[in-house]
C-alpha cells in the first residue's frame, strides 16, 4: 500500500504586484493554515517520510509551515516540474517517489485536476473540484510501487480545507 498527501500551497501574499508569481510568499492567513495543516496530519497519524514540492516560495513556505508538528524528518525534494504542473506532469514526478507515504505540495489548477483524476471515487465536498489554498486529499493506493499508479485507483481517507482543520 501507498499513501499520498496532496496539498495545494497555503494562501499566498499579492501585497507587492510586481514581485514575481514565482516569488510570492504566504500572507498571514498562509502561515497559519499551513500550522494548522501540520498539527491536523500529525494528529490523524498522516505522517509523510518523502515531500515532493514545487520550488515556488509559497510552497516552500507551506512545507516550513507544515513540518514542524510532524514527527521525524522526511526527505524534502524541491521539484521545479512542480510549479504549474499539469496532472500528467505530477503523475509523472509521482511515480519517481520512493517512500510508502509521499506529500506533494503544488499549485492550481493543476492540483485540482491532478486530484479528480487520481479518485476513484471524489470525496463528498462541495470545495474538492475547486481545491482552494491548503486544501489536502490524502489517498491509498493498493500498489507496490510508485511506478504502478494511475488515474482513477486512488481511495480516498480524507480530504479537508483550511476551516475545517480541528485536530
């Protein structure tokens, strides 16, 4: 079995209009539902060993966000394919993961699209199509490597957005 985490970037600032999208970092509302994030997966025992994130600061920001209530120290892979990605593009980088458990932080609308067709049957959510900021869909796949995933297999344990983050 394999599980993934994927988790769209927490809110991001648009206070400097000429900062590259690139560089955008998260506002104050980011930093605190990427924390909450954090303490919502460690809480459910969804503790990734391997993250696969895009290198925009954003996303990185929501990984320092996220890491620190989770225990031990997974391997961080920044992943410049990531930014933007489409879903063939993410399915690809995914199936290079080597861990059982594999966080991916990435962006919309790709993540969005990446999500619904990785489900084999869509979570009850009015918010899943649209995949806001920090919302997180954690899957199980019946496989025995990364390399084996594909659309449609993915069951789904949960899927949350920044509101409903209670530990």
């Amino acid at each position: 079995m394999k599980r993934l985490i994927l988790t769209r970037h927490a809110k991001s600032s648009w206070d400097d209009p000429l900062m590259a999208d690139h560089d955008r970092p998260l506002n104050a509302r980011g930093q605190a539902a990427a924390a909450d994030l954090g303490q919502w997966l460690a809480s459910r025992g969804y503790v990734p060993t391997e993250v696969l994130c895009s290198d925009a600061l954003r996303t990185r920001k929501t990984w320092s966000g996220v890491a620190p209530a989770l225990p031990g120290t997974p391997i961080l892979e920044l992943k410049p394919a990531l930014y933007h990605a489409g879903p063939d593009v993410m399915l690809a980088v995914l199936r290079h993961a080597t861990a059982d458990c594999v966080m991916m932080i990435g962006h919309n609308p790709g993540i969005a699209e990446f999500a619904g067709r990785l489900v084999a049957v869509a979570p009850v959510s009015p918010e899943f199509a649209r995949y806001p900021t920090a919302a997180t869909l954690v899957l199980e796949f019946d496989i025995g490597s990364w390399a084996d995933v594909g659309w449609g297999s993915g069951i789904v344990l949960d899927f949350v957005v920044p509101r409903e983050f209670v530990a």
